[in-house]
C-alpha cells in the first residue's frame, strides 16, 4: 500500500514539475510566436478536415527583414497528395510560397503575397524537394512564419498532376 502512495506522490511531482517548466517556457516566449504556433495548428486541422491527415513537415522560424527568404528540404513520395501551407506574422505584409525539385525547377508555387498562401500538388518522384518562403515586406527586423506540408494516408482518385493549385 505505501508503496502505491509512494508511486502516486512520485508521478504528480512529475506532472507538476513538467507543468511548471511548461508555463514558464510559455511566459517567456512572445506573443508572436504564441499566435504563429496557433495559426499554424488551425492550418494542420483545417487540413485534416480536407483528407490531408498526416504531417510530413512542421517548420517553424524567423525571416530576417534582409534577405527576406528562407527554405526547407521535405521528402515526398510520388503518387501522393500533399497540402503546402505557409503562414507570417510579426510586420509581415505578404509572404510567397514555392516548391522546387531536386536540381531546382519550380513545381508550384503561390505568389498572391498573402498572410497565408497554400497549394496542393501531386508528387511525381520520391525524394528531396525544396520548400522556399519570401517575404514581400517585412516591416520589422525579422518576420516570424510557420510552414505546414501535410499529405492524405492514401492518394485520392481525382488528384491532378503537379502542380495542382487549391
């Protein structure tokens, strides 16, 4: 019995230490990216509402006001259905979304320089492809953005070939 108590005492000082660490994690992380990690996961359900079930990519960061670009590999495999979803915040008006192969030709791409450009393709090739978002203007020192790049567990039957806009 004192050994079950014991067990019990040890497992809530845990949770209670994890929720301490969380919360001060949390107060000392801006608002920015509080409301950048949110927007991000309305995009991943919005998108699970559409098929889109499986996350491949979740990418997170800051572009700096500069260079104003910055990229990602994501591997995909041919035949399948995929969702790219970028997002921006903090002094960003309007962010470009575009998908390169392997040796650089772009595949796709959204360039409405919106808050919140998206596309879907389907992939042609397994293997390395390049996401790549720019910022039109950052109007402060860096912008912060999320990307999303989600697939369906199976292909779906009326999915076109690259690219395939949404």
């Amino acid at each position: 019995m004192m050994s079950k108590t014991l067990k019990a005492l040890t497992i809530a000082g845990l949770l209670a230490g994890t929720t301490a660490a969380t919360a001060y994690a949390y107060s000392h992380t801006s608002y920015q990216h509080i409301l950048t990690e949110s927007q991000v996961n309305s995009v991943i359900l919005g998108a699970r509402s559409q098929g889109f079930n499986l996350v491949v990519a979740n990418q997170r960061g800051q572009i700096n006001a500069r260079t104003g670009t910055v990229s990602f590999v994501v591997l995909l495999r041919a035949g399948q259905d995929y969702r790219v979803h970028a997002l921006c915040y903090n002094g960003c008006n309007g962010l470009r979304l575009s998908l390169r192969n392997g040796v650089g030709h772009e595949l796709a791409t959204d360039r409405a320089d919106q808050e919140s450009p998206r596309f879907n393709i389907h992939a042609t090739y397994t293997g390395a492809y390049v996401v790549t978002l720019q910022v039109a203007d950052c109007r402060a020192h860096s912008c912060n953005v999320g990307a999303v790049v989600l697939t369906r567990r199976t292909p779906s039957p009326e999915a076109g070939q690259l690219p395939h806009h949404a």
